[in-house]
C-alpha cells in the first residue's frame, strides 16, 4: 500500500525512536487499511497482501512506528484485532508525546483516561503548547516509575498535587521557573521525591528546585538557562531565594551533569550545587560533566572538589570547563575506570598531554564510545607553547588516537585548523577511515582538502572581504553540470575525503564546519554584522567535496558552514538523490557572501528530500521567495524551517501559500533585513490563519540586525532554541543516552 512503501523508504537500520519519519507513513497506511475494513469486500490489497494475515510480532512491530496518540484514539477503532494489538503492554508501557506536534489537551486526557494505568514512562518534554491544566491528567498513571515534563508549564502546586499520586516514581524532569516555591510542596509531594534516584531540572530561576527533598539521587542533570537582566533590565542575582537554604544529598551521586548556558547568575548558582559536592565527595561518582561557555574561573571550593575527585573517585566520563584544565595537572592525577565519555572542549591540551594523561599509551581506552574535542587547537600536536594554530598536525598522535580508541562512535574535531602534512598515507581522513564504528563525525573545512591541492578561487573574491561590504545582487537560474556522476569522477574519486565517505557507509550525523566560522545570530548578544574569512587551506573545498557526502546512504542529519569554494553547489543534489534518510539539513555561509550562487541546485535538492524534517538556512542575501517555497513545498515530512539572513527577503504570499501545503509545518522562524511591519504583518497572518489547526505552531520572524532581537528570542521554545534556531555543533556535545 502508498503509505508502507513511503514508510519504508524513510525507514533505516535505527529503531523506530530514532527514525520518526515513518509514523506518517504508516499513519496512512492504516487510514487505508481502516477504509479496508469497513469493505469487507475488498480485504486485499491489489498485490495481494493482506494487513491483517501478518503475524501479531510483525503487526506489534510496525504499530511500535505509530504515535500512541494515534494507536489508542483512531487504529484501535478500525478492528478488533488492531484494538486488542494496540492496548499490548509493548505499546502502552512507554509513551512518547515530545515530538507529537499534533497532540492537545483534550487528546491527552482521553489517552490519559484509556490507558493511564499502563503507563510506566512517559515523555512529555517540549510541549510547550499544552496549558498546564494537561499535567492534572497525568495523576491518572499511578504506575509511573519515569516522567518527563520539560518545557512543559508546571506551577509548584501542580507538581505537588501530581507527584503526591506517584508513588512509584524515580525519574523526573522538569523546568524551575521564576515563582517556583519549595515550601508549597506537600509531604506526600516530598515523600515521592525522597525515592527518586535520576532527576533532570532545567533553571530559569535561581534555586535548588526540588534537588534537596530528592535524598536517594544517583543521576543529576542541570540545566542553567537563568538571564542576566529581567524583561524590565534588571540586573538578576545569583543569591538563592529566601527559604532555599535546604542542602542538596549527594552522597548516592552516580552521574553530576551540568550545561550552562551564556551569563555570570548562571555560573554562580552553579557554584552552590557544587559547593556540598566540594565538602565531601561521594564514594560511587563515576560521572562529573560540566559545560560551560566562555570564561568559567576556577575557585578554592572547586579547586578542592578536583584534588578529592583525584584521590577517591575513579571516572568513566568527564567535561570540565577549559580554565579548570589549562595549564593544570590535573589530568595526570585523574584515574579512569572504562571511560565512555570525554570532553575537552575549547581547552588549550596539547596531543602531548592528551596521549600521556589521557589515553595513558594506549590503555584501557577500548571503552571510549565518545570524544569531543571541538576547539582544541593544539590537540593534534605534541606541544602548544611555540605551536601556531594553523601549523600541521603530528600525524602520529592522531594515529595513537584512532589505535587506542578504536570503538569510537562520535568524534568532535570542529574549531580548530587541523592540517595535514605532506606526508603518505597521514592524511587526517586516512586515518579517521579506520574508525568502523563512527556515527556521528564533525570536522573542520580545512582538514578534509588534500594536500597541495591548488586553491580554485571563485570568479570574484568577495568571501575576503568583510560581509558588511556585500552587495544585494539580482538571483537568477544558475547552470551546473547535470551528469553529476561525470561531475563526481572529475576530481573526488581519488580524494582522501572521497575516501573516507565511502569507508564511513554507516555515519548518521556528519558536520562540515569553516575553523573560522561564527553564526549571525549568537546567543544573549546581537546580531554578528562581520565574520573572520576562511581559512586559506579551505579555499579549495566546494561542490566535489559536498558529492562525496553523497556516498553515505544511511546519513540522517548534515550541516555544511563556510565551504568558499561553493560554486552552483552541484553535490548538493547527489545528497538530495541519494541520502534518501536525511532529516535534518543545515546550511551557512556557502560559496561567495554577495549572492546565494546555489539557489538552483538547493531547490533541485529539496525536491528529493521526502523525509526532511529540520532545515536551517544560514546566508547573506537570502531571497526566500516563490520557487523557493515551491521546491520546499516538496519535502512533505518537513515541520521546521529556520533562515537566517543578514539583507535577505522574503515574499509574505509565497510563505502563506507554503504553510498552507506544508500541512507539517509547525516552527516557521525567519530572521531577514525587512522592515519590522512587514515582519509583524506576517507572523500576524501565520499565526491567524494556522494556530487553530496546528496547537504547537511556533512564528518569529523578525528583522535580523533590529536592537530588541534577544528579547524576541528570549520567548523561543527552549526545545526548537537549543535544536535549529541557534548554530552550534551538536556531536558529541552531550554523552550518548544521557536521558532518555
């Protein structure tokens, strides 16, 4: 039938989790099977097969691709024998709502009413459209042992009416936000939490939350999202709110995991978890992540916390901010047990140090599932105090590195200038080819060119300049070959990248981004008006290089920032035609800054891309218009859409007319040089015409360079902020099934 073949096209070897693109699919499939029904008549299909002569495994394993929402309140209804299938506990058991953009409230309290009592985990996080009346339904589920509500609209005296009921609980997630109140929580509330033992809490407020009632922990996850000035531009402190003086419990601590986003009130509330850590260090942690941007100063309190970590603890995965490891030894007193996980984002270790402390010659490194080392400039060589950032890299730590760490599955290089010496067989991408096992890759543009490759300039070179001098330049058809498998055999069969596409079959997730790049639109700050030019070595990386990605059949998620050799980005359709499972695609900065020279061949791309969920579009001069909208309108899955585009335009009818046939559409942000009342009357528009139908729908668009931008972002789901709308490297950046 339609809707299996198209499930099965968007299908991969990755559990059904990780591959939502086929619940559409299949969601039609059934729609035809439940017309089929109804016609007793006509119960086979024209080729034969009949739905229903399917064993009930196979049956349980295609309904495991289907929304439960959809299961429990539309399949169950088509037949008897797909009513008494759909309620089988290895449906029920676990419900996942987090990315069901079309569930409301109404539809969560009849779910909640058929099968509460069968729920044992369920996953609400980022429904932010939901009121949080729907968390009153969730006391239904009285068998809950994992709850998940972040982002979701949780008061104290919810929660505490909520958790009173859920006796069985031991992992939560949920936001504290600004007027959360401990002492509102009721002593069946605390009781509850006494025997949680994983908790994740996201802070948009100064406080412990409910980290002191939860005395049994042994994961602990915190996420910091508190801003430095108020609406009313207030300065916040970091101080904890009167009454919150209670002292966390940390001495069953397993896993301590702590993300920070930009501001100084974030790091000095996280100062205050760590100061009871710093007292006395419990026996069994085996876990000790904390990311950080930018400057986070060491302290005596952490200072200590480190030097007991050393003498008592023996780790499996560690992230420390970079001014706790610069210029310190301690590393060399750190013992590891079977390290999965480790990050030594933006620090200033040497290869030297990263052999000798880390991967200790060798040793015990098997284990090593993930490795981040994403602006580690000087990782790759033996020392770093006389060392420039662009000098080539010693090839022999980098072979160390794939030899000891062989099972590697995600791998972080991205930031840095990682060059390759003339050497044989040392290339960066020969020796990452060994490395079988990867899943996820980000790398620097300048690292995948071979050596000695001529520089293939541009017709002009306006990407050295600054983009402040770019000139709006009239977007026409542009040509590109159209034999692109020719094109393909002209140059990239015998490169090292080509090779190392083709030896890495299974990569999910690959980043390709510029060692210099910088995004637009940061976090907290305005808008970036200029960027640093490419690096000299990347000047040669463009379409043939973009083809050769094209080689990874099973890829799902591609970002591609500051290629300068783009010319009509031509390989861009050969991963249209040929990554047939992609879902997410992220583009910045390609080819000239003073004109989108790959329009033609992104539109000829979209129209391939069947399973595209997320698409991100980050360039100068942007024109998101007409045949734009056309050729996205193609991509039938895609729900959201973000560009980014300092001087780019738009037209309102086009973006009407593609929401309008893009029925999956639920985050529409655009941020683009017009006029603040063209940007107002079509979000007005958007919202009006689409919210009704669409609960979750989420608009911005709003002028790129205008002076209250953070403000408008401020109000941006944390889900699809942290996810598309901002630019950053995801691989690697989190250790693998931290939260379910």
């Amino acid at each position: 039938m339609p809707g299996l073949m198209g499930a099965v096209r968007c299908s991969s070897p990755a559990s059904p989790q990780r591959c939502p693109g086929v619940s559409a699919g299949l969601r039609s499939g059934f729609a035809v099977k439940e017309r089929e029904v109804v016609s007793e008549e006509s119960e086979e299909e024209s080729n034969g097969v009949n739905l229903m002569e399917f064993s009930d495994e196979i049956l349980l394993h295609i309904l495991s691709y289907v929304p439960c929402t959809d299961l429990v309140l539309n399949v169950r209804r088509t037949c008897r024998k797909l009513a008494t299938l759909c309620l089988d506990k290895s449906l029920t058991h676990t419900v996942l709502l987090q990315k069901d953009y079309k569930v409301n409230k109404d539809k969560v309290k009849q779910l909640m009413r058929d099968i509460g009592k069968e729920i044992y985990q369920l996953n609400m996080a980022g429904c932010y459209w939901l009121p949080s009346s729907t968390i009153d339904h969730v006391t239904r589920c009285k068998n809950l042992v994992k709850l998940n509500l972040s982002g979701c609209h949780v008061t104290s005296l919810r929660l505490s009416k909520m958790l009173s009921t859920l006796q069985h609980l031991r992992s939560l997630a949920i936001d504290v936000n600004p007027g959360f109140d401990a002492s509102q929580l009721s002593s069946e509330c605390k009781a509850t939490l006494s025997r949680v033992s994983e908790l994740k809490q996201t802070l948009y407020t100064p406080s412990y939350g409910v980290v002191p009632c939860c005395t049994s922990l042994e994961k602990l996850l915190l996420y910091f999202e508190i801003l430095d000035r108020s609406r009313e531009g207030f300065m916040l402190s970091g101080q904890l709110m009167v009454g919150e003086s209670n002292v966390p419990h940390y001495q069953n601590l397993r896993i301590f995991y702590a993300r920070l986003a930009p501001g100084y009130v974030n790091q000095e509330v996280v100062r205050l978890y760590l100061a009871v850590l710093s007292d006395r260090t419990p026996e069994n942690l085996h876990a000790f992540l904390i990311s950080a941007p930018g400057s986070f100063a060491e302290t005596g309190a952490t200072k200590n916390l480190l030097d007991s970590m050393a003498r008592n603890v023996r780790l499996d995965a560690l992230q420390l901010p970079k001014a706790w490891i610069n210029g310190s030894g301690l590393l060399q007193h750190l013992k590891f047990n079977n390290p999965f996980y480790f990050s030594f984002s933006r620090c200033t270790l040497s290869g030297g140090h990263l052999i000798q402390r880390v991967i200790n010659g060798g040793k015990d490194l098997k284990s090593l599932t993930s490795l981040n080392l994403s602006g580690c400039v000087h990782c790759l060589a033996p020392e770093s105090l006389f060392r420039k950032a662009e000098d080539d890299i010693d090839s022999s730590i980098l072979e160390s590195l794939v030899v000891s760490c062989c099972n590697l599955r995600h791998l972080n290089l991205s930031a840095a200038h990682h060059h390759s010496s003339e050497s044989i067989g040392n290339h960066l991408c020969q020796l990452l080819s060994r490395l079988k096992h990867l899943l996820s890759l980000a790398l620097p543009v300048c690292s995948i060119t071979d050596v000695g490759a001529s520089v293939e300039k541009p017709p002009s070179t306006p990407n050295l300049v600054p983009q402040t001098f770019g000139r709006k330049v009239r977007i026409g058809i542009q040509t590109y070959p159209r034999n692109l498998g020719d094109q393909a055999n002209q140059k990239i069969e015998s490169s090292v990248f080509w090779a190392l596409m083709g030896s890495l079959r299974f990569l999910e997730t690959l980043e390709i981004i510029g060692s210099s790049f910088s995004s637009a639109m940061p976090r907290n700050e305005p808008a970036i008006r200029n960027s640093l030019p490419p690096c000299v070595r990347a000047q040669s990386v463009g379409d043939s290089e973009v083809a050769a990605i094209s080689q990874l059949t099973y890829l799902q998620s591609l970002t591609l920032a500051q290629l300068p050799n783009i010319l009509t980005g031509s390989g861009l359709v050969n991963i249209g035609l040929q990554c047939q499972h992609l879902r997410t695609l992220s583009l910045a900065n390609l080819g000239m800054m003073g004109k989108v020279v790959y329009m033609s061949a992104l539109m000829d791309m979209l129209k391939h891309c069947k399973c595209l969920r997320d698409l991100r579009l980050e360039q100068p001069y942007f024109c998101a218009g007409a045949q734009f909208f056309q050729a996205l309108s193609h991509c039938s899955s895609l729900q959201r859409l973000c560009i980014v585009s300092r001087s780019g335009t738009l037209q309102s009818d086009a973006v009407m007319s593609f929401m309008a046939s893009c029925l999956e559409v639920i985050m529409c942000h655009m941020f683009m040089g017009e006029s603040l009342t063209v940007c107002k009357n079509l979000q007005q528009s958007i919202v009006r015409s689409f919210q009704a139908e669409r609960p979750a729908l989420n608009v911005v668009i709003f002028p790129l360079l205008h002076e209250d931008l953070t403000e408008v972002i401020r109000d941006v789901p944390m889900r699809h902020l942290d996810e598309i709308t901002l630019f950053k490297s995801r691989v690697a950046e989190e250790p693998p099934n931290l939260w379910w």
